[in-house]
C-alpha cells in the first residue's frame, strides 16, 4: 500500500530542501529589481551613422594625404556624407592614372563609381559590408567604453548589455547621483587639440571672412553664484593635430597655489612624439584644448613640450574633474548616443514600494490562509501547507535563475498563490462529490485527484502559454512578472496536485481513516 | 463548510438573451467612453515622454509648481497629486534624449518656493518616441500571440467551437476591462498591458473548468439536451467558480487597497478583470456554444 511514497517523499524533501537552501538567506540570494531598491535603468542608442560619417571623412583625409606624398596636385577629396560616396578630384585629368595606383590600398571598402567631372576625378562608394562592419564596430567599442567607465565609476552589480542592433542597455542599482551617472555614461569624451588661428580675430571670422580649414568653437564658462554662462568664441584650424586616442593615463591634481583641481593627462610614445612635434612647431602660439566641440582652455605654447604630459584645466568641483579622468582614461565612445528609454527609480520610492507589496501580500495570504482551513477543515490545512511550500519553491527558483524580485514580480507571485488555491479547490470540490456519491475516503481521493487533474492542468497550461509569451515580448517590469508567474506555475502544479496527494496518502498509510475531514 | 448543501440547480442558459443584452450594453458604453475621450490614454510606455515624480516635504501648491516649471518652457505640463497631498506626479509629452537629467532640472526650476531639500526627485521615467512605438507593437503582438497559442491549444484538447467560445469570452473581458479604464480615466502603460495579459489566463482557466466538466458530462449523458448539460456543468462546478474567485478577490483587493500607488492601477484593471472573467466563463463562453450548436443544428435541417 502507498509503496510510491517510497520515492515522492524523498523526492519532495529534496525540492524543498533543496529550495531553502538555494534561498536563505533572503536578503543575499534574492535580488531586489531596480523598482524595489532604487536604481537606474538606460536604454542608449548608438548613433552609429555618426561613426560611419567619421570614418568616411578620415578615409578622404587619409585618401588626399597619400596622394600629395606622392607629389601630385589635387583638387579636393570630398566625402558625401549622405550618399556614403568619397570624390577624388584631380587639378590636372592626366594625374588620374597614378590615383588609380594609390587607390589600391582602399578597394577593399571603397568600390570604384567610375570617372567624373571631365575625367578629372573618380568616384568611390563605401562598400555595405564595411558600413556594417562600423556600425558594428562603433556598438561593441561603446559597449566596452561604457563598461569601463562603469566600472571605474564603482557601482556594485551593474548590468551593461547590447540589444538589438544598436542600442546598450545600463543599469545601476542602487545608484544615489543619477544625474553625474548619465553625464558620465553619455558623454562622448572625444579630445582633440586644435591649433588656435589668430590670424584674424573671432568676430571678423563669424562675421562672414571665415578663412579656409577653420572653425568656431567655443570656451563655456560659468558663473557658479548667478548659474550665468557666458561663452567665448575661439578660431581654431578644423585639423586636429592630436586626439585623445593616445592617452595613456589622466588623474586628478590639485594645483599648489590655489588648491584646485585639475586633470594631469600622459601620452603614450606616439602622442608624446606628436605633442612634442607640435609644440616645437608652434611656439607662442595658442593650443586650444577641445572636449566633445567645447574648449576647455587654450594655453599658449611657451616652449616643446617633451616627456607627453599636459593638463587640462577649467573650472571644475573635484567630482566633475574626477569624472573627467575617469572618461579620459576609459576613452571616447566611437559615436555619440541619445538616451531612449530611462527610469530611475530613488531609493527611498523603492523602499516604501516593497514595505507596501509586501505587507499587501502578507494581508492577502493571511486572509485566504485563514479562510481555506475554515472552509476545508483539516484539508484545508493540507492546502495551506501546499501553498507554503509553493512560495519556498518559487523563491529557490527565482535565487536560482538569478532573477531579480520587482513589484510585477510580487504581483506574479500573488497570482501564483490563487492558481495553487484554485487547484486545490478543484480538488477538493470533487472528492466531495464523490463522498457524497457514497465513496469510501480512499476511492474519493482517488478519483477527486484523477478528475480534476485534467482541469488543472488545462487550465495551468493555457496560463503558461500567456505568461510564456509575456517573457518573451514583454521589457523590463513585464519580464519579471512573466518569470514568476511561469516559475510560480510549474511550483504551483508540484505543491498543489503532487505535494498535497502525498500529504493525503501518508496519512493514509498510517491509520485507516474512516472520515475525510474535509 | 460548504456553499450548496446539493447540488444547485440554477438556470443559467434561461438568462443568456439578458446576459448578451447586459454585455453588449456594458461594452458599448465602454467603446462610447473610449470614444469620446478620443481613444485610449497612453502613459509614457505607449506615447513616449517623460514622467518626474516628486515628494514634497509639505504639500506644495500645484499653481505654484506649475509657474515654476514655465520658467524652464514646461508650463504645459501635466501635473497631479500621486497618492497623497505631498507627492506631485509631472508629466511632459517631451522627450529628450540629452544628458540631462530632466528630474535635476525640474528640481532646481523650484528651489526658491521650496527648499532643496525639501524636495525629493523620487521617480525618473523618460520613453522615447521610437521606444513608444516599439513598446506598443510588442504589446499588441504579445497579446495576439498569446491568443494565437492559446487558440491552438484548445483546439487540440477540446474542440474548434470551444477555442472560439473562450477566445470570444477573453476578447470580451478585455473590451469590458478597457471600457473601465476609460471611465476611470486610467492611463494604460505596459503595466497594464501585464495585467491585462494576466486578465486573460484568469479567464481562460475559469472558462476551462467549465468546458472541461461539460466535456465530461457529454461523454456520460450523449441524448441530452446541450443547454442541460451546460447547466448542469456551471451548477456542478458553481461552489469552485465562487471559492476560487473569492479568494483571488480577496488578494487583489488587498493589492488595490494596500499595495501602493504605483501598483494600483494595475490592481484596478485585475480586480475587475477578475470578475468579469468569472461572469463571462458562464454567461459568455457557455452560451456561445449553445448558440454555435442550434446554428449548425438548423444547417444540418
């Protein structure tokens, strides 16, 4: 008799065990979601079309510089940015042979258009194959960018991962300042040092006389009492003679005579080369220093500068240079990105969330763990012990797919707990029938287990379906409620049909039990 | 304890015409609801924009917020009360993808009626416009894909008319539960959209418990008549419908009453998603396969 009891009850020992184990304690093995402790969640998108646009024009420059090495006169090299072509245009239609030379180098990316403007130029097209590589190129460098900033940033458990094809997502639990963390994340951190022209003074050159290869940019400063910004203009050369591509270090200093900070960078061997190039090439003249198209500052060149060290100063608070450092060192992103999607949830909102949920929680099961013992008498006990082991259950899962607990998730859970009451009112309901037809307890459980099983499972199954679905369509909040329901499921079906049958029959085996108190 | 001493013997497909009637009525005042509110109120998830949630130390004047945000081009923002006097929910149809934190901003457009400190950003949640349209797809397909293997599954368990039975019944649970979002002019987010989803499986596995007893009572009694065997199948099943969705009832309203404001919404739409689930597994999913049944019988004359 019951000689399956043999293998349930280790069986379910085990799943029970086993669960509070995966589980306690709570607070360690369960994670919070962003909603219930606080924390930020980004969806970045990459412009990558931007990373696309910058390689073409560096290919153009590189293009021209190749051609005048080897002492030919050209006319201009253009990128169009739009049609994702570069034009190679020639002073002279008899230097086009020797072009076609030098162009071997690119026809790997570059597919030859043929010949335009009177046979004096040529025009090339990107291949679709490089876009794309770029493209992807520009996501997974961002990515890595991204992830060290991070983690110089220090947050305890960040999750940094690409989806689809050119978004990142970042989230940051817990974090206090949200603000400085996206300035951080975001900027795009690209330096460049840039000649200052003084040849003709800023106003002369906004004023329409804009000589040839240059550019207006400005120096932000602000007033840190009145929050005024006022806004230098600077003529600087477009060429940027140097980039920050080859840092090799920045950190913050603090000056000797006033005690403020500022951000000592190095250069590795080939920017210290270049730096000490430059400024024995422009003594006396200004360096402008340019952080994503702002000047910080635009020190004049008094002497060469060898041994690649230099700085940048401005007006900073320590935080703000620190986190200069930090971008400096973890480098450029490869394109801009925009911000898609962010919630940021503060810390104290998700403590009062979870007291709230949870207290909810507790009140409801209390209500249903009250009422189903009244209702089924000594059954009911069983039921409530089912669904005990249930939450034990579906907690050990969910600290076993390191699933994080959100509010939907609670909710999930709650509607777990009426799925496994529905099953065993189903099945309870039955055995009542089949007691009053006259059947001896044994034959009542019997078949109230076997007929209502089908139900049970329909029914779970449909509810699965759902939440499978839910999973897999669903963002974010929707995610967490879909793992636990789907979780809370399959505990619910274990604990309700498997667990409670067990309970019954090992009572069973002990006595005879003329009476089912039920 | 026990609900029915018997069996009950109530008859349920008597009611059906004033049921359908009933139904119809409640649906079209929810379309009409809908209608004249100009279609369904998207939150942020589904129109894309940005939401700030506030926490005053004492509550502020709305007025006076709102004058504050007009000096930083917001003043045609939304702004409402969340849940208490003290916490102000501002909501902007903008969204920006600069890196700038809109909540420090709107923050620093009120330091001077309040006091920073008094000022708590508790809440961020910027969408944009692409995200918007991409939540809103993905919702829609979840919902009809879920259905689409719902409809399979039944199909394969019981028979064609039943799937169609229980698709028409959900459809109608949802219609009735959007209906009551627009009357209560409650915003649908993707929250919603679980919940509705959840919504759904409740109703489903009502409908099933029914279906599954009538698949049953058919095989046992083959030469009665199908409205009796229905009937007999809701009253046999009847103490289970009213445990199971007493007891749900039970946890949802405590949810609703205590879970919080930013759940309530959510358990809004279940509270009443779960009666209405009750209610159209046997006035809606039950009385369709009577109807399905004397169509096809008259075909057959």
């Amino acid at each position: 008799m019951y000689t399956d009891l043999k293998w349930k009850i280790p069986l379910i020992l085990f799943a029970i065990l086993g669960s509070a184990y995966l589980a306690y304690p709570l607070k360690d093995k369960i994670a919070l979601g962003l909603d219930l402790q606080g924390g930020m969640h980004l969806v970045l998108e990459v412009q990558t079309e931007k990373a696309v646009e910058a390689s073409l024009e560096r290919i153009a420059d590189d293009i021209k510089r190749e051609i005048e090495e080897e002492d030919y006169e050209v006319d201009r090299v253009r990128a169009d940015i739009e049609n994702k072509t570069v034009t190679v245009l020639m002073v002279d239609a008899i230097d086009l042979k020797p072009v076609e030379e030098i162009m071997k180098n690119h026809t790997a990316y570059l597919q030859n258009e043929g010949v335009v403007r009177e046979g004096r130029g040529y025009l090339f097209r990107l291949s679709e194959e490089e876009e794309t590589r770029i493209e992807q190129n520009a996501v997974s460098q961002a990515l890595e960018t991204i992830r060290n900033r991070v983690d110089q940033f220090g947050v305890s458990e960040p999750t940094i991962q690409a989806q689809g094809e050119r978004r990142i997502l970042v989230q940051l639990p817990g974090i206090k300042d949200a603000d400085r963390a996206i300035k951080l994340i975001g900027k795009t951190a690209r330096l460049d040092f840039k000649l200052v022209d003084e040849s003709v003074s800023p106003q002369t050159a906004l004023n329409g006389a804009m000589p040839e290869g240059d550019e207006i940019l400005y120096e932000r400063e602000e007033n840190v009492e009145t929050g005024e910004v006022t806004k230098t203009p600077f003529l600087v050369k477009k060429r940027t003679v140097l980039t920050g591509e080859t840092l090799s270090g920045a950190e913050v200093r603090y000056d000797s005579d006033f005690n403020e900070p500022y951000v000592a960078i190095t250069f590795n061997s080939i920017g210290a080369m270049i730096f000490h190039e430059v400024t024995r090439a422009n003594v006396k003249k200004r360096l402008a220093i340019v952080l994503d198209d702002n000047i910080y500052s635009a020190p004049v060149i008094q002497e060469a500068i060898a041994g690649g060290r230099a700085q940048i100063t401005g007006q900073f608070t320590t935080e703000e240079a620190r986190d200069l450092a930090i971008v400096l060192r973890a480098g450029a992103l490869p394109a801009p990105v925009v911000i898609l999607e962010n919630r940021t949830v503060g810390p104290s909102l998700g403590k009062d969330s979870i007291e709230q949920g949870v207290q909810s929680i507790l009140l409801g099961g209390l209500l249903v763990i009250i009422f189903i013992p009244i209702y089924y008498k000594l059954s009911g006990l069983v039921a409530v012990t089912a669904l005990m082991l249930n939450l034990v259950l579906l907690l050990g899962a969910l600290a076993y797919f390191g699933a994080a607990l959100t509010l939907p998730g609670i909710a999930g859970m709650l509607l777990t707990v009426g799925m496994a009451i529905d099953a065993n009112v189903l099945i309870f309901e039955r055995i009542r029938e089949e007691v009053r037809v006259g059947k001896t307890v044994r034959a009542a459980i019997d078949a109230g287990y076997a007929k209502a099983l089908s139900t049970i499972v329909d029914a779970n199954i449909t509810t699965f379906i759902a939440a499978v679905v839910l999973f897999q369509f669903g963002t974010g909040p929707i995610k967490g409620f879909a793992i636990t329901l789907c979780i809370g499921i399959a505990a619910s079906m274990f604990t309700a049909v498997f667990v409670s049958r067990a309970i019954f029959d090992s009572f069973m085996s002990r006595k005879k039990v003329a009476n089912l108190s039920i | 304890m026990e609900i029915f001493k018997r069996v009950p013997e109530f008859d349920f497909m008597g009611k059906r015409a004033i049921a359908t009637w009933l139904s119809c009525a409640v649906i079209l005042i929810g379309i009409i609801s809908i209608a004249v509110h100009g279609g369904l109120r998207y939150g942020i998830d589904f129109a894309g924009g940005t939401l700030v949630q506030l926490k005053f130390k004492n509550p502020p004047a709305i007025e006076e917020v709102r004058d504050g945000l007009r000096t930083i081009g917001l003043g045609d923002s939304t702004i409402q009360e969340f849940g208490s006097k003290n916490h102000l929910l501002v909501r902007v149809e903008r969204s920006e993808g600069k890196l700038e934190e809109i909540g420090t901003k709107i923050k620093n457009s009120l330091i001077g009626k309040y006091e920073a400190e008094n000022i708590i950003v508790e809440r961020v949640e910027m969408v944009g416009p692409k995200v918007g349209k991409d939540l809103r797809e993905k919702a829609i397909l979840s919902i009809v894909y879920a259905i689409i293997g719902i409809v399979i599954y039944i199909s394969w368990r019981f028979e064609f008319q039943y799937a169609v039975a229980a698709i028409i019944a959900l459809i109608h649970d949802v219609l009735i539960t959007m209906g009551a979002f627009s009357l209560a002019d409650k915003e649908f987010t993707l929250v919603i959209v679980a919940a509705f989803l959840t919504i759904i499986g409740y109703s489903l596995n009502d409908t099933i418990v029914v279906f599954d007893r009538i698949r049953e009572n058919m095989r046992r009694k083959g030469k009665t008549l199908l409205k009796d065997v229905i009937n007999a199948s809701i009253n046999q099943t009847l103490s289970r419908t009213i445990l199971t969705s007493g007891t749900t009832l039970l946890v949802v309203v405590a949810l609703f009453f205590l879970g919080g404001e930013i759940i309530h919404d959510f358990s809004f739409a279940l509270m009443i998603g779960v009666l209405v689930g009750t209610y159209s597994s046997i006035f809606i999913a039950s009385v369709f396969l009577v109807y399905w049944e004397s169509r096809s019988a008259k075909k057959r004359v």
